[in-house]
C-alpha cells in the first residue's frame, strides 16, 4: 500500500481522535475539572487525554474560537473566565434566540419534529421522576438528556445560523448553569417545567412555550448569582 492510500484510509480515524478531544476537553471545561481561568498544561492534557500536542492544539484553538478558552500571551491557554456581566450578556442572547427558534419551530414543526420532542422528553422525564439520589447518580447523562430535549424543541425553526448561534449560547449558559449546580442545595426535579414546555410546544402555543423557556433560564441566572457569586463577581477592594 502507498503512503498516500495508508493515509487516506487513516484520515477518518484521526478526525474521530480529535472529535473526541474536543468533546471531552468542552465536557471537562463544562462540568468544572477545568477551573474558569485555569492554565491548560499541555503535558497534563496529554496525559488526562492520551493524546499528541498537534490534536491538543487543534482542540484548543476550536475552543478558543467560540470563547470557551483563551490565549494566554506567550503562555499557552486558560479557560475563558466566568462574570457576573458575561452570565448577563449570554443569557439576554440565549433567551432572544431560544424564544426565537421555539416560535418557529412550532410554526414549521412537522410529525418528524413532534416525534423528537416526544422522545427526548420521555428520555428526560425517565430520570427527572426517579427519587433525588438516582437523579443525583445519573447527573451526566441528565446533562446530555437535557441538552437532546432543548435541541429536539427548536430543530425545526428552519435558520442554520439560528441554530449554530443558539448552540455556542446554549454551551456558555451550560457553563453557568453547572457551576450553580455544583453549589446550590438539590431540590426537586424539573418535570413538570419540561412537561410543561413539551405540551405547550406540541399543541402549537408558541408564545407559552417561548416565556417557559425564557423563565426556565431566568431561573438559571438567580440560581447561580444566588449561589455561586464568589465566582462571577470581582473581589472587593
């Protein structure tokens, strides 16, 4: 076999390594391994990821691109820091955007999109009703269940850009939304508020669904300005 043929046939296997990093460093970032503003070492990275530095670099420079790290000069990277004025800006953008492609989703939702809906939030709804410690034990895959029902409830809108938008939102919000997670006591799960959502979607009453979903993430906001203001407020002089 040729070089060039051995590396045709490898290419797909490296672009899976890397995807895999990137979905794994974006998930760590998320979920609080990484620090708001800690430095990514890339020998500590190469040995948590198993990883070589050329796909660290490419992970790194994606996440740099959407402002979930930064470019520390001369220093390698960080991860992007959390504020009380960043939390703002993110959640008025999310709100606009998720208030927009749920109206037009349900505007032009056909029966493959009533189906995703209905799917994801049976998928949510199977561990948001277990009792608190199952729930607490399955955390991660909430997470990933949450974010499949959100994303099923605005897929139809019809705007690509819309949606790429709304994504980068979506993740920044998550950011905040777990770092209050991680601080606030654990109170009662939030099925009724997706049924609720589910429902308003599904017989088509777009501006109920919308304001479901703009409180749902106002409640996001408090939670973490309530119980994690350590992290997004400067310290006093």
């Amino acid at each position: 076999m040729s070089a060039t043929a051995a590396t045709k046939r490898a290419a797909p296997a490296a672009v899976l390594i890397s995807q895999t990093v990137l979905n794994r460093l974006l998930a760590d970032i998320l979920d609080g391994r990484y620090a708001p503003g800690a430095r990514l070492r890339f020998a500590e990275l190469q040995a948590a990821y198993e990883v070589g530095i050329g796909t660290l670099r490419e992970a790194l420079s994606h996440l740099a691109s959407v402002g979930m790290v930064e470019v520390d000069a001369n220093r390698g990277y960080r991860v992007a820091p959390v504020s009380e004025a960043d939390l703002l800006d993110v959640s008025s953008l999310l709100i606009e955007f998720e208030q927009r492609a749920i109206l037009s989703s349900i505007e032009n939702g056909d029966k493959a999109w009533e189906e995703a809906v209905v799917v994801t939030f049976h998928r949510l709804s199977a561990i948001e009703s277990r009792p608190r410690a199952e729930r607490a034990a399955r955390f991660k895959e909430w997470v990933a269940l949450h974010r499949d029902f959100h994303h099923a409830l605005v897929s139809a809108c019809g705007s690509r850009w819309l949606l790429h938008m709304r994504g980068l939102l979506y993740d920044h919000m998550e950011r905040y939304r777990l770092l209050s997670q991680r601080h606030r006591p654990q109170g009662p799960g939030r099925l009724a508020e997706h049924e609720a959502i589910k429902q308003a979607a599904l017989e088509r009453r777009g501006p109920e669904a919308a304001e479901l979903l703009r409180k749902q993430l106002q409640w996001t906001v408090d939670n973490v300005r309530l119980y994690a203001p350590q992290f997004i407020q400067p310290p006093s002089a």
